[in-house]
C-alpha cells in the first residue's frame, strides 16, 4: 500500500533572514546544494515547490510545499 512519504523538519539559522531566503528560492543557488537539480515554484504560501533532476539516467522528481 503506498501512503506517500511526508516528511517535516525546521531548523535556526543565525543569518540576515534576506540570505536564507536567497538561498531557498534562488534556482541557482539551490543546484549548489541540491546536486544539480532545477526548481520549479511560484514561492506563494501553499504552493508546491518541485525538484527535477536526473541522476544516472534515473528521473527524480520531488514535490513539497512552502508554508510560513
């Protein structure tokens, strides 16, 4: 039976909150440390956010959602 994977974590980050927004919505960015995956989000509260990325002719596509 498949459920679906929900996962939830939060962490603080010690940094100005314009940077950490940077590094979560700028697609540039996020390939640094996402290994290359493109993202794909309009960033509205609710809104999915996908990652695309193909790793060793395998296709990975993970869908999440941002809330504040």
């Amino acid at each position: 039976m498949n459920r679906g994977l929900i996962a939830k974590a939060s962490i603080s980050i010690n940094t100005p909150t314009a940077k950490v927004w940077n590094a979560l919505t700028n697609p540039e960015v996020i390939k640094q440390y996402m290994f290359g995956t493109n993202v794909i989000s309009d960033w509205r509260e609710g809104s999915p956010i996908v990652w695309k990325a193909n790793c060793k002719e395998r296709h990975a596509r993970i869908k999440a959602s941002f809330s504040t």
